[in-house]
C-alpha cells in the first residue's frame, strides 16, 4: 500500500490547447512524463461555475460536456505534472486530495 494523491481535472470535451483537444493534451503530457497511468471520464450531465446545464441530448450543442481527468499519484508525481500545466499556463478547475492505493492482492494493509 502507499501513500499518494488523487488528482483530479475538469474540462470541456471541446477545448483545445495546442489544436488537440485538452484531455488528449494533458494524457499525452502524463505519457511523457512516464506517470503510471490516468483515467478520462465523460460526464452524461453537469454544470459548472456558470451554472449553465449540459446534458447528453439530441439537441444539445456537441463538445459542452465536461469531461474529467483523473490520476492516482505519488506526491513528487503530482506535483510534476501540475508544474508542467502551470508552465503550460493550460486553466482548468483541479481537485487533489490525499489517498492510499495498491494493488490486489498484495498490498492490503
């Protein structure tokens, strides 16, 4: 078992960065920097800090819903990769909270 944290990363599914679409951008970056792996969620409905609704509908507009980037990392990972989006100056709304993690089943405590 070890000691890590969970890192978190909110987008559009639509927003680039680069001319590639943000998530594909950010799981390249974590690819590069040999991180063990990481994880793309896409939502079926959310909002956001304009409260504005998206949801997964025939009318709604294609590339509004928000997709999330999610990581188990060590400390000096995290930190790493949120250094690299910082320099990148890439802005995204990011939750990171400390978690234990292993793999079964050798390493239940």
């Amino acid at each position: 078992m070890m000691d890590g944290i969970y890192l978190k990363f909110y987008a559009q599914e639509s927003r680039r960065h680069g001319g590639q679409l943000l998530y594909e951008w950010i799981v390249e970056l974590a690819r590069t920097l040999e991180l063990p792996g990481c994880s793309v969620f896409h939502a079926t409905a959310g909002y956001g800090h304009h409260r504005r609704m998206h949801h997964q509908a025939f009318f709604e507009l294609q590339g509004t819903l928000p997709v999330e980037i999610v990581f188990a990392l060590t400390v000096e990972q995290a930190d790493l990769l949120m250094s690299k989006l910082c320099a990148a100056k890439v802005e995204l709304f990011w939750v990171r909270m400390p978690i234990e993690f292993g793999f079964l089943p050798g390493d239940v405590a």
